[in-house]
C-alpha cells in the first residue's frame, strides 16, 4: 500500500486520538518504526495490521472507523491540501460525484505509483447515484461514505449516504442528493490562499 | 457561464451566448480591428467596455509589430500569435485569429500561456470561466498537486539528511580504508582498560605521505591509503584492532599483548612491508612508516590518553631519528611535550625512548 494512504492513516489516529494510542498502534502492528514515509511504497499488510491494531486499540468497529478516516481525510485542516486536490474534481457535488470515474488517473497525474480504487458511479435519477468501488483493502467503501459524507458538507449541498455492501469485491454505496445547495459550503478558489 | 458575452450579436450565425459556452474568451473583430464582441471571461480581464474600441489600443503583439489596419490583421490569420494587455497586470495570451466571411471581420479566440496560474489569481477567475473542454483547471490541479508531492520529498530529504548524519556520527569505521576510525578506537581503549586487560599501543605515521599527495594526486593518496590498510590488517591478528585516526596517522591496538618487547618484530615487519612502493597507475608511491609503541603493563594505572600521548612521543622520537622505524617508550623521565608540543624537540637523554627496530 502506497505510503501516502498509510500515512493517511497514521495522521488520522493521531490528530484524531492522540500520538500515544499512534505509537500503541504502530507497536501493537509490530510496523518496527514509528512514522510512515508518504512517499514510499510499503507491504499491503502493514495497513491491514494498523488497521487490526486500532479497531482492538480504540474497541470500534472497523466500519466505523474507516468511515471516520474519510471524515477526517477531507475536513481536517492538517489535509486541507487534499480537500483541495478533491475540490479540483468538480463546481458541485454532483460534478464532483461524476468525477471519481477520473480519481485514479487524477492521482497517478500527481504520483505516478499511487494505485487508487477504481469507481464507477451510476445514476438512477437525477439525484439518485450508486458509486461502485473496486477496493483494497477491504472496507475501503466506508472510506468513501466518509469522503463523500464530508465533500457534500463541503459543497454545502444535502445528501443522503448508505454503504449497500460488499459483492465480488466490489463495494457499493447508495447517494441520494436531498438539494444541492443547501447551505453556503466552504469556499475554494482555483490558486491555493485566495478566495473569490 | 460566469457572465455573459458583451455583444448583442455574434459571428458564425451563433447565437451570442453559444459562442461564449464555446470559447469564453473570444474577440470579434471588424476588418479594421474593432471590437464588436468579447467572450465573458475576457470581459473580466479587460478595463472598462471594450466594444468600439480598437484591439490595439488594448493589446500590443508579442514581439511587437503594428496592430491596425485592416491589412496588418488579415496577416494575423491562421498563426499562433501571442498578445499581451496594455494596462496593468499586462496578462499574457496565446491565441489564434481566422478570417469569417466577406465583411464579418475576424474570430479571435485567446487562452493563457504559461502563466496561467497567476492570471487566475489575479483576475479571481473560477472554474466557470473556462470552457468545459478547456484544460486549466487540470493544470492548476496538476501544479498544486506536484507543490504538495514535493514538499513531502522535501521534508523526507530533510528527515533522511538527518538521519545520515546521525549515522555518521555514530559509525564507527572509517569510509576510506574500512577500518575502525577514532570512535571505535577510543571505545576499543575504554573496554580493555575498564576490564584491566593487558594491551599493546602503537602509533604509526606514514613516511613520505605528503610527497606522494603532491607529485601524484590525491587519487593517488587515497589509494595509498587504502593498501597500507591492508597491510596493517594483514600484518596483525584478528582480535587486533587497527584504526585510523587522522589523514596518514593510524593507532594499532594488540589486546594480550604485555611485553613492550614482542612488538618490535611486527612493527619491523610493517615498516617493511610499507618500505615497498605502491603502484598507481603504473607510477610506484613510494613511502615508509614511523612507529611508536607502549603496553599497558607498563602503568600502574593505564588510561587511554596518556597511553596514547606516550605512543605519540615515541614516535616523535621515530620521526626525528630518521623516520623509518620504531621506538617503544620507557617510563623514565619522559619528555615535557609531544611532537605536537614546542616544535620538533629530541627525546632528553636517558628519556628512552628506544629504538627497538628499524627497517631492514
């Protein structure tokens, strides 16, 4: 797993619980050091291994957990170059939701050995989406109920977001946009620092 | 669309709108180069109203020509022309001109160059105000997203940075010849005095060093190096500890070793040894050694600095007798410096230290 998403990871159960249960974690996973690096690459079963670590550290489910990790991932400050990067995806939510079919070549653009979940997003009606996601490791679809929880903040429009399971491999959530502009959102501009 | 096309009419028998979603930062030009519409997001950049003006009085080419009449802008046609904006911030454009039918004038569509990013920022444009089919945003994106990859590449050089120094200070061998440097000496000295084991020191310089540097480089001085490394390890025991602690200056320690008198032969041996010239590239180096020795049963008490400074002054005695051999030191009387002292001084008389072996 790419170093970026295991730092990801580190950063959440730290700013999120605080550097000793981090510490607890990397030891408990036996990792045999104590920060990831994002920019390398480490075995899959490293993240499996914080990510078993953590759901026993912090006694929650690991669903939970995961969809938190996508809450924090594009509303904590210390991301808000992610946050950004996402923003970049689209002018609405629903834009942004057309533009996760995009995501993995995005962010191979950006770091060429960043292997993403591949999405395909569906629509039954105009408000009515299902984003398929092809993910590793398994649970990442809670991931993005979190990610997708906290962009429609972003965008300040009101969605109705359920994890629908795991089938093959292959995760669904169900979205149901209630109003795309349900309140002001927070602000992006196209150059990092200004606001329109 | 952000805004909406400043015209009441527009070429192409497009309605104004539908050009502008098209390319929002088009100019319809009349043959003689008034401005008759402009795409909304040009409309943004641009001071004031710039229907009925003439494009050359807002824009100068790049590189400058005149820009006027209508037989300078049929020449404009069918070419990448790079323009750029009269009044502050003088915004760069690229774009391209084409000539519409008989007395429609000219379609001209711009883009930014390069300097895309500080455009957006200046004139606070969003991503409405490029065409859907337009690229920007996707730049913007790519430029933000390699700023932040490289910022992490950045603080990871720092942190790897820090991390070889910390290395290097905790290394304990010598990069050079492979043998232990200062460090591993002084913790080699700390173990055999803190378990009171009886131990040889010699202190050997190399002859001539300093000649060879000059007349033969210093590739030549490293490689000199490196062989008399492999002499001195072949030329000891495996428990022997061999270090090297300055330029041409290495410390030689034998554990069990107790009779100053059983170092004579193996200092006589390396200097030898050493005497024989080293080939560089086919030119021989030639050099020698000068030794000298102390054991630790030899004090009350040995400590490692005075051992060593001990070692040092018996070489000094090496040195000044001729260089070339090995003098072990005797505790009688011994002289008030070293050879780093007052300058070259001879050992006093009765001083002893004694030459026990010269080259053969």
């Amino acid at each position: 797993m790419h170093g970026l998403i295991n730092r990801s990871i580190q950063s959440f159960l730290r700013d999120t619980y605080g550097q000793p249960l981090w510490l607890r974690v990397a030891q408990d996973a036996r990792l045999g050091f104590e920060n990831f690096e994002a920019m390398l690459a480490y075995d899959d079963a490293l993240t499996e291994a914080v990510l078993n670590a953590a759901t026993a550290a912090l006694d929650r489910p690991r669903e939970a957990l995961l969809e938190d990790l996508g809450t924090y991932l594009v509303s904590h400050p210390n991301l808000e170059p992610l946050r950004r990067l996402l923003r970049f995806g689209g002018v609405s939510f629903v834009d942004f939701l057309h533009s996760l079919d995009d995501l993995p070549e995005r962010g191979r653009l950006a770091v060429p050995d960043l292997h993403l979940p591949q999405f395909a997003l569906v629509s039954y009606a105009p408000n009515q989406f299902v984003l398929r996601c092809r993910a590793e490791p398994p649970g990442f679809g809670h991931v993005m109920v979190g990610v997708l929880r906290a962009m429609a903040d972003d965008y300040g429009a009101l969605a109705m977001l359920d994890y629908a399971g795991r089938l093959a491999g292959v995760e669904s959530i169900s979205i149901e946009l209630l109003e795309a502009r349900f309140a002001a959102g927070r602000p992006f501009s196209l150059i990092s620092g200004t606001h329109p | 669309m952000a805004g909406r096309p400043l015209t009441p009419a527009a070429p192409l028998g497009l309605p104004p709108k539908a050009l502008a979603q098209l390319m929002p930062m088009y100019l319809w030009l009349s043959a003689e180069g008034v401005i008759r519409g402009a795409g909304p997001t040009l409309g943004k950049l641009l001071p004031g109203n710039p229907l009925g003006q003439n494009l050359s009085a807002l824009f100068t080419l790049r590189p400058p020509r005149a820009l006027g009449d209508g037989a300078d802008l049929a020449t404009l046609t069918g070419v990448r022309l790079q323009l750029q904006l009269k009044s502050p911030p003088a915004t760069s454009f690229r774009g391209i001109a084409v000539a519409l039918a008989e007395g429609q004038g000219i379609l001209l569509n711009l883009s930014f160059g390069i300097g895309v990013a500080e455009a957006v920022r200046i004139h606070d444009l969003t991503d409405a105000d490029f065409a859907p089919t337009d690229l920007t945003v996707e730049m913007l994106y790519l430029s933000e997203a390699k700023s932040a990859v490289l910022q992490e590449l950045r603080a990871m050089n720092r942190r790897l940075q820090q991390a070889k120094v910390a290395a290097e200070e905790q290394a304990l061998t010598d990069t050079l010849t492979g043998l232990a440097n200062r460090r591993a000496m002084d913790q080699a000295l700390d173990r055999l005095i803190g378990r009171s084991a009886p131990f040889g020191l010699a202190h050997l310089d190399l002859d001539h060093f300093k000649q060879v540097n000059d007349s033969h480089g210093h590739g030549a001085g490293d490689r000199v190096l490196q062989v008399v490394a492999r002499v001195l390890t072949e030329e000891t025991r495996t428990g022997d500890i061999v270090a090297r602690v300055g330029g041409d200056e290495f410390v030689l320690i034998f554990p069990g070793l107790a009779q100053i008198e059983a170092m004579g032969p193996i200092a006589e041996r390396i200097i030898a040894r050493l005497s024989e010239p080293i080939d560089y590239r086919g030119e021989p180096c030639r050099l020698s050694a000068s030794i000298g020795m102390t054991v630790s049963s030899l004090y009350a008490k040995p400590e490692a600095d005075r051992m060593l400074s001990d070692a040092d002054r018996a070489l000094y005695a090496s040195k000044s007798g001729g260089r070339s051999r090995a003098t072990a030191w005797s505790l009688q009387d011994p002289p008030p410096t070293d050879r780093r002292g007052r300058g070259p001084q001879p050992p006093t008389e009765g001083s002893a230290p004694a030459v026990v072996a010269k080259k053969p």
